[in-house]
C-alpha cells in the first residue's frame, strides 16, 4: 500500500492503515481473494461492507447513501455488515499516531466534504478499537429488525455513529455513546445496553467478521453485487455516488442476461 509522501516519520503499521490514492482503509494482514459463486439463490442484493471508525467509510458516506437509494428504487436489498477495521485497537496513542491521524482525517475532508473534527485527537489517551462501535451496529441493527420501519433505518444508525465520532469528537467505545442514537431511532436503551454486553453480542460480531473477510473483502469501504453467479465488486475504496450507481447498473445488467 502506498502511504502519504509526507508521513515518511510515521511507523509502518501506522502507514498501513489507509492509502489515500484509493480511499481505502485496509485489514492488517488481509490478501484479496476472488469470491466464488454463491449459493443463495437467484435474489441479488447489495453488500456494504465497512466500519463506523474507517475514515474513508465516513467520506464516502454521501455516494454510499446515493447507492442505497438506487438500490431502494430497483428493489434491491441494501445491507450493511461489519468487517472490524482495528478489533482490539492496541496502537500507542502517540504523538506520531495522533500527527498521522489528524493529516489524514483533513486529507480526507478536502477531498469529500464531509465533516471532521480533530479534537478528539486532543485526548490524553485514547484505544483506537473498532470493535465496540462495530457491536453495537450490529445490536441495533438486530433491534431496528424486530420493528416495523424503513430499511433505510440501519444506515441512519451506522452513519450516526459515525457523524458522533468524526464530526463531534465523541468516544464510541463507551456504551453511552449510543443513547442518543438510541432515541433517535425510538430503540429502548436498558434492551441496548443488555444486549451490548452479552458474549452472545461480541461473539456476533466476531462472527461478521470472519463472514467479511470469507467473501474477500480486505479493506473499506468495499461494495459487493452478489446475485445468483456469485459476488460482483461495485467499488473498492472511496468512489462517488454516480460511480457507484453506475457499477450497480452495470450488476444487474449482467444479472438479467445470466442463465
């Protein structure tokens, strides 16, 4: 992965983290790999796969959103999964790391006008752990399924997250964080918190883990097609609303004339 000409003092784990020639944020470790075809029948549905804490995530927000109300209008199932960008966090809270985070958060502003405050990055100490905002999508994801309202319900939520972080400077590893998305959503919070907590909720969430990087996916944000030939990618990276609508056209095209 290439890292930003001017981080040339910055560690290799920490360059490893995003490349802003693809507006990609990578899993450490991860190799790309060639989905296989599915076997879930014939129903094509749109995968976005990301996490509340990746950077480029948040700046791609506005084109994703487009996406998901193509998908919408086509009749296409959207959905959103987790991958767990930085499970365990574990990076020193240096001054180095916080010098890096702060470039790169205004790089990415610049080049998609969405919102970042680096304020956040004024804390004494701060865990860079993705998993906790990444549980607690997938619990409110899973109460927002047990009642009626739109689907459009679960990105509202993964980009409420994301706005409270990026934009407010507010610690999403601490479980109220979530209250006031909670509210906002009509969600009851003592249901949240109880089920935030339970080993059942983390082992979920490992779980989508494992499932994210089984369908290849090895950075974020990365759109999939799946349908009944297998997986599609729509974009790997940052990419606009019309590049992605345009992909998602290109899908179900080569959906329809597949025998």
């Amino acid at each position: 992965m290439k890292t930003p000409s001017n981080d040339n003092e910055t560690s290799p784990e920490v360059q490893a983290l995003c490349d802003p020639e693809t507006g990609t944020c990578a899993l450490p470790g991860a190799e790309p790999k060639t989905a296989g075809p599915s076997a879930e029948g014939p129903l094509g549905e749109v995968l976005y796969v990301g996490d509340p804490m990746c950077s480029w995530c948040w700046g791609a927000s506005p084109g994703l959103r487009q996406l998901e109300a193509e998908a919408n209008r086509r009749g296409i199932p959207f959905r959103i999964l987790v991958g767990g960008l930085r499970p365990g966090g574990g990076d020193a809270w240096t001054e180095r790391f916080r010098g890096f985070l702060r470039h790169h958060w205004e790089e990415i502003a610049a080049r998609t006008g969405q919102p970042f405050s680096t304020r956040f990055l004024d804390r004494a100490a701060f865990n860079y752990d993705t998993e906790p905002a990444c549980r607690a999508f997938l619990v409110m994801r899973g109460m927002l399924a047990e009642t009626p309202g739109p689907a459009t319900r679960a990105y509202e939520v993964f980009a409420a997250i994301q706005q409270k972080f990026y934009a407010e400077g507010q610690d999403p590893t601490v479980a109220s964080f979530y209250e006031s998305i909670c509210a906002a959503q009509s969600l009851d919070f003592g249901v949240f918190l109880a089920r935030f907590s339970q080993a059942d909720a983390k082992r979920a969430t490992a779980n989508e883990f494992q499932e994210v990087r089984a369908l290849g996916v090895s950075g974020f944000p990365t759109v999939l097609f799946r349908g009944s030939a297998g997986l599609a990618v729509l974009a790997s990276g940052f990419a606009t609303g019309t590049h992605l609508v345009e992909a998602l056209v290109r899908a179900t095209k080569q959906a329809r004339v597949e025998p």
